[in-house]
C-alpha cells in the first residue's frame, strides 16, 4: 500500500466566467497517510479549490489527482460519488447539515447513501454521534443546535462510512474560542483513530495541531513544512 | 432513514405548496374521475333502455340520423313522419306485433314532459303495464302517467292535468318500471296527434317479432311494404353508442388537458424546489449519491404530488359524480347520465385509469426537474448560498 494516501500532478484549475480565473497552478501535492495535514494561505487564492479537487467534489482543468493508485481525473462521475460515499468524508464551514432532518437522521443518510439497511444504520450513527458528545441531541433538529453542536454532528457524519481521509474546510470559521477547543480535540480523536485529515483554515490554533503545513498563494504551492 | 422518508419530508416541508400543488393535480383528476364515473354506466343504462322499448326491429322515418335514434331511447321529442297508411301496413305483416309512437313534449309546472301518443291496448300488452294506482283509460279526455311524473309533480288519479291548453283527467297510474316508462304521460294517439296538429302520423314504431331468426327477412318485408327505414335494437345500442362515446371521449379529453395543465405547477414546483435546495443537492453530493440516486429522489417527488393529488382527486370526483348526476341537465348526450344509478361509483377501472394517469402524468413532469437536479456540479451546488 502507498505511503502517501493523495497525491497531485501538475494539478490546475482555471475558470471560466466570460473571463480566465486561475484559481490552482501546477500543484504537486503529497499527503501522507494518516497525517494531519492543514492547508494555509490568503482568502480566494485556491485554497478550497484544492481541497475541491482532491475530495472529487470538481474536475481539474488538467494535471491528476490520484488517491492512492486511483486517478480521480479519469473515472466518470458515479464512481467519483462511490470514492467520495466509501473513502471521503467532507466537513464544511457552514455545516452543511439537512435542515428537515434530525441530528439522528442527518448522519443516518450518509449511511443510507452507501446502502446501509435503516435497521443498522441507526446503531452506527448513535455510536458516532456518541463519539462527539451530542447522544441527548439525537431528535433535535439543527436549527435548535448551537454552532459548535452543529459542527460536531457534522464530523459525525462524515465518519459515518468510516472513510480513510477527512477533508475540512474552514471547521473553525464560524465557532467560538470554546467550540474551536471541541473541534480539536474531535479532530485529534479521529486522526488518532488512523483518518487523514486535510484541513483547510486560517486559524492558527488549527495549524498548531497539524503535523504539516502547506501554505497556497496564487494559486500555487509556496512551500511545504513539517 | 429510507429514500421514501426523505423524499416525504422534503416534499411537506413547503406546505402551502405542496397543498396547492396537490390541489392542481386533484381538481384535474376530479373532473376526469367524474366524467369516466358518469360515463361507466352508460353502455348499461343505454342496454336497459333499449330493453325497456321492448322492440327488436324499430321502423323510423327514411333519412333519420343517429342522433334522431338517440331520441327512440331518451324519450326526447321527434318529427312525426310516418303516417298512419305505413303503420297499417307494416302491422299487416304475419308473425310481427307493432306499436306506433308520437313522441311529443309539454310542461307541468314550467318543468319539460314526455308525451307519447300510443294505442292503448296493443301497447299494454306489447308493455306487459300494470296499473298501479285508478285505472288504465286512454280516451278523448283520459291520460295515464308514469309512476316517477306522479310522484314528481304529487300526482294523483282523478287530479286535472292541462296539455297544450286542453284539459284531461288523469284516470290511472302505472306500477314502476325502472325505466324511460315511468318518465311519460301516455294519450291516446288519435288524441294526441289531433292536440300537436300532427294529422295521422307517428314518430316511430316499435316491432316484437315471432321469431328472432328471421328479423333480416322480417325488416327486408317492412321495407318492401312501406316507405320507412327499419334498424334492429342492435344497431341502435351501437350506433348510440358511437355518438354518446364521442361525447364522452371528448369530455374525458378536456378533463386530461386540465390535468396536464397541473403537471406544468408540479415542473414549476420541482424546478423552484432545486433551486430553493441546490446547496441540499450539493451536501447529497458530497455525501457520495450518485446521479441517478438524485435523479430517482427527485422523480419520487413528483410520483408521490402524482398519487396524492390523484388520490385526493379520486375522491372528490366519486363524491362529485354521486351529487351532480341527479343535476345533470337533461339533453340528447346526458339523458342516460341522469341518474344517480348510471354512475358506476368505485369502479376499478375507473380508479385504475385515474391513478394510472396520474402518476405517470406526474412523473413525465418530474424527468426535466430531476434530471436538471442530478446534473449539477457537486462543487457549484455546495458553494451555492
């Protein structure tokens, strides 16, 4: 099994909106598994966009994503949704949780996404919800819980198919201090458990947690430190 | 957590739109549901109507339509054509029994009647009448009712009733038929065709033959001997078939236009409802569903406006059909249609046609939302705010 878990080739993005925005230029990129690695940089200079790429949320203009020895760029879009259900989980700044849903069923759907029978899809997601502290939270809806909360059941979901790599974007951007602190510490408890985490942020407490920093400007890498 | 769950709460969490659209789908469904209702039990009403003429060969006028035809059955009022010197022929013949009708109108308390001219003993055998109330007298002066046109206008033997200006008693009232019969006041013809300035003619004549086997050879003979047009009761049912099929058709037809109309309210509920949750599709995305599994929750959605509104739809046009048939204005199309008992109410057919249109009508108007759904980006669909 490769060491590194993804792996980028000369990966860019450019868009195309009446005008070109480069948004990623020739990024070679490396993650190694089981790493917790935090992406760094200013506001709208790719970021997120390379966090897209590499989850299979977006298509790169050119250059490869691989993950592990699967080429993202190369297979059609029902077996990028099966890379993403099996073997990716997402947490986004704004939680992204379905607002008809409870806490409960907002993790179950993830399991009902990879086929997961309803009888054994509500065992798994107590036990993760469980996990990040929110088991008397089960019936409530989103809208009844705190940011922080939110962000818990979101991590909670993206566990839920006990996936090998953790992607987040910006987890901390809308808490406060006390539930930046949780979301570590959730963060910690998971790469603990063998996921990669890839960690895009701005937040210093972020990175002081992170093996690896890798910082973007302009679309490109600028460097690359333990 | 099941695809049925999600789909349900999705589609209820906007409930004044998903109650109007329903709604669309329903007031659709209602107007087809009651015409398919009113028109189920036409081909039986028509069937026990031809029966209640009691006649294998009918001799109408030559030229006569279709919808001249229809009248021999409604009881609607008809041109008299033939005259009495055609009757007496046609009567001549060996191993036939025939009963001459003037089919004429008037009205009791502003309310429109059938009158037929009969001669009154051939007709009573030819009928096998019973008298129900006073007696069975047809003269100059003497008239007798059906059982529902005394009961509709509180009638009752030896009461005074005025036709066209003329005054006669009513001496007797027949014994329920279950039929056109009891919907009829009976003159005498000679009466009758002097009170409408009609000379000696008839409407029609109704024909019993001895033997069934021979009704070609029997109708080749009336032909012969008079100058008339002969149809069998055969012939009748199928061409007042065809006519009140093609009213019907048509009916049913406007009624579907009406439900396709609200299969452009379930799209436009679709379409605002991708829009409305295109970040919701982004999160399904990022959680691993496939195209197809966003195209199915999305088609699920319009399946389930397609049952409810059809269901809902089903039950208001039963309950439409039940309370308007009585109302149904009376004409040569809706004349079998006035009756509570002609509407065949809960008929699977019915309710299979029904449903089945709905559902796949609302279906057909979920492809576009659905696959315009499945085919965003992941990525512009999450970042959508």
């Amino acid at each position: 099994m490769s060491e590194m878990i993804i792996r980028t080739e000369k990966l860019t993005k450019i868009y195309e909106n009446g005008y070109s925005t480069v948004a990623l230029q020739d990024v070679d990129l490396e993650i190694p598994r089981g790493s917790l690695s935090c992406i760094m940089g200013p506001s709208g200079h790719g970021k997120s966009t390379l966090l897209h790429l590499i989850g299979g949320l977006d298509r790169p203009t050119s250059g490869k994503v691989f993950l592990e020895d699967l080429d993202l760029t190369a297979v059609d879009a029902n077996h990028l949704a099966e890379v993403r259900c099996r073997r990716i989980g997402f947490v986004f700044q704004f939680f992204n949780l379905l607002p008809v849903l409870t806490v409960l069923e907002n993790v179950e759907i993830a399991l009902m996404l990879a086929g997961i029978p309803p009888r054994n899809q509500r065992e798994r997601a107590e036990e993760l919800l469980g996990l990040v502290g929110l088991e008397d939270k089960l019936q409530a809806k989103p809208n009844q819980l705190s940011g922080g909360q939110r962000q818990r059941v979101a991590i909670a979901r993206s566990l839920a198919n006990d996936p090998d790599i953790l992607l987040m974007d910006e987890p901390s951007g809308n808490l406060g201090t006390k539930s930046e602190r949780e979301l570590l510490e959730n963060i910690e408890k998971v790469n603990q458990r063998g996921k990669t985490v890839v960690i895009v942020t701005h937040s210093p407490s972020v990175a002081k947690i992170s093996h690896r920093i890798i910082y973007i400007q302009d679309g490109r890498l600028k460097k690359e430190g333990e | 957590m099941t695809r049925g769950k999600l789909v349900f709460k999705n589609l209820t969490r906007k409930k004044s739109r998903f109650l109007f659209t329903i709604l669309g789908i329903a007031v659709g469904i209602a107007s087809l549901v009651t015409l398919l209702s009113l028109g189920t039990g036409l081909e039986a009403e028509v069937k026990k109507q031809s029966q209640a003429l009691g006649a294998e060969l009918v001799v109408t006028p030559k030229g006569w339509c279709a919808y001249e035809q229809i009248s021999v059955l409604t009881g609607e009022s008809l041109p008299e054509a033939i005259p009495n010197e055609d009757v007496e022929k046609v009567a001549g013949i060996t191993g036939i029994t025939a009963v001459p009708y003037l089919v004429q109108r008037t009205a009791i308390k502003n309310q429109p009647v059938t009158v037929v001219g009969i001669l009154p003993e051939p007709m009573k055998q030819f009928k096998n009448w019973q008298i129900d109330r006073g007696e069975y007298r047809l003269d100059r002066e003497s008239v007798v009712v059906g059982s529902s046109i005394a009961q509709q206008f509180e009638l009752k033997a030896g009461d005074k009733l005025t036709i066209r200006g003329t005054g006669f008693i009513l001496r007797g009232i027949l014994k329920e038929m279950g039929n056109r019969d009891d919907l009829v006041i009976y003159l005498d013809l000679a009466t009758a065709q002097k009170l409408y300035g009609v000379g000696d003619k008839v409407s029609f004549i109704a024909v019993k033959v001895d033997d069934v086997t021979q009704m070609d050879r029997y109708s080749q003979e009336i032909q012969e001997r008079a100058n008339v047009a002969v149809v069998s009761d055969k012939q009748l049912i199928r061409s007042v078939l065809a006519i009140m099929g093609t009213v019907r058709n048509t009916l049913q037809m406007i009624a579907a236009v009406a439900v396709l109309a609200a299969a452009f309210g379930i799209i436009n509920t679709m379409l605002t409802a991708i829009h409305e949750r295109k970040r919701e599709i982004g999160i399904l995305q990022a959680l691993g569903a496939r195209r197809r599994t966003i195209f199915s929750l999305f088609l699920y959605e319009s399946a389930l406006y397609g049952l409810l509104g059809g269901v809902l739809g089903l039950a208001a046009g039963f309950a439409l059909s039940f309370f308007a048939a009585p109302y149904i204005e009376q004409s040569e199309f809706t004349a079998f249609l006035g009756s509570a008992q002609s509407v065949k109410m809960f008929s699977p057919a019915v309710v299979g046609q029904a449903m089945l249109f709905a559902v796949v009508v609302a279906c057909l108007a979920g492809i576009y939302p659905a696959w315009k759904a499945s085919r965003l980006s992941p990525v512009e669909a999450i970042s959508y705010e």
